[in-house]
C-alpha cells in the first residue's frame, strides 16, 4: 500500500516506548511538528520525567516509515533524553507549574534519507476563524493501551468533543477539557478538528491542530461502585509549540 492511500494526519503520529537501557518502561504517543526547517517530536511531558511516579527512561524509541510504496516497512528510531547530563527535551512552565508538553528536536541526518513522515508546522495550528466552540467535534490519534494497526504501524482515531469553553484555560491553567473514552498510551496524542480551509497541496497535514492529550481528569469523590469515569480528559492548548520550538 502506498503513501498516497494513507491520510496524512495518521503518518504526523508515531508511537513511543520509554526505555531505561533495553529494559521497555512505558508506551505513548508523539506527533511531529516542522518550524523553520527544524523538526521535532511533540510528547507529553510525563512521558519523559514524572517525578511524582519516579518515571525517568533514558531513551524514547519511536517508529519510522522507511518505504513510500510498502507502508508496512519501518524501523525503531531511538531518542536519547540526555544530552552530557542534561535533559534532551524542551519544557515550559504555566503560571503555576510545569506544563505537560515537550518538545525534542530530531537530528534530520541522523534520521537518515529513506525516513519519510508527515508533521504539523505553523499554520496548521488554529486560527479564530476555525470557530472552536464549546461541543465542537474533534479527533484524537493516537495509541490507547500500545493498541495500533501493527502491520502498517499507523495510529487509531477516537472522536471527541471540545467539552468546555475554547479559548478559556480551564481552572486557570494552559488547557481544555475533551469528552472522550481516552485509555493509556495516548499521552502526547495531538487533538485536531478538519481544516475548513485544507490546502491545495494534499501531501500537507489537512488538520488544525488545537491541542495536546496529556491525561484523564476525575474527582476524588467518585464513588468507584456507583459513578462511571467522567471520561473528561486534558488537553493542552496547542499555541505552546511556539514556546517550545523557539530558535
């Protein structure tokens, strides 16, 4: 099957397993995002650092197309989070702690020239007159409990609805509420809408990217026999990318 035949918001996402050396830690997801000829990996934070679990892997391995007329070619790709002692990832912080965002920049060389992929840029962030709005239909993709299409290695898509007001960060902090049945694994899925504006080249992403899943919201007084999940989860709002792939 060839690329052509493959929507290119499925080929922006790519799924992560955290390693701490060879031993398999966690899986999540991640998506690319292209700013100025630079590209990186776009991820939850948690994924790379929780401090609160003590999660700390060395190295992220992600998965690579390596033939655009067989997709079911790929290749693992590691990342290592740790640069001479420091952390590899960008990170930025909200007004009261740290965002759940990161951003890793990729080596293009090291990546190699059979590696083909698609990413968001810059304009494909939202834009006012996208018309988010509170119930607004959207799409997460992504790799719920490392549940993915392993012989193409391509993401699955859960419909969502924006579930508070767009635009208004949520209790206070940089992010808005989802109405889906989200799992584990897809942290650092990208949360998008379809462009009412898509561009006339179609090897480009035609999605706007309005956020980033990170995490499931719950009350603490839920009763576990009687209340179901609120199924209400996090998502950061995408205009952090700005911060985070500065030059």
């Amino acid at each position: 099957m060839g690329t052509s035949l493959i929507e290119s918001l499925l080929l922006s996402v790519t799924n992560v397993k955290t390693m701490f050396h060879s031993q398999e830690l966690t899986k999540a997801t991640g998506f690319f995002f292209e700013r100025e000829g630079r590209l990186f990996l776009v991820t939850a934070r948690h994924v790379v650092i929780d401090e609160i679990t003590g999660h700390k892997p060395n190295i992220l391995l992600i998965n690579l197309h390596l033939d655009r007329t067989n997709i079911t070619i790929t290749t693992d790709f590691s990342i290592p989070l740790y640069k001479n002692g420091r952390p590899a990832w960008r990170e930025t912080y909200d007004w009261s702690d740290k965002v759940d965002v990161c951003a890793i920049e990729l080596d293009r060389r090291a990546l190699g020239g059979r590696v083909f992929l698609k990413s968001f840029n810059i304009q494909n962030l939202v834009k006012p007159e996208d018309g988010i709005e509170v119930g607004t239909s959207a799409v997460i993709a992504g790799f719920p409990l490392g549940f993915y299409d392993t012989l193409h290695k391509l993401p699955v898509a859960r419909q969502a609805l924006i579930a508070t007001s767009f635009g208004i960060r949520f209790q206070g902090h940089g992010y808005f509420l989802t109405d889906a049945q989200m799992h584990r694994g897809s942290s650092g899925a990208p949360v998008v809408v379809r462009s009412q504006h898509p561009s006339l080249d179609t090897s480009e992403v035609q999605w706007r990217l309005i956020g980033i899943h990170t995490s499931r919201m719950d009350v603490s007084t839920r009763d576990r026999h009687e209340d179901n999940h609120l199924n209400l989860n996090c998502a950061w709002y995408a205009d952090v990318l700005l911060k985070l792939t500065e030059n």
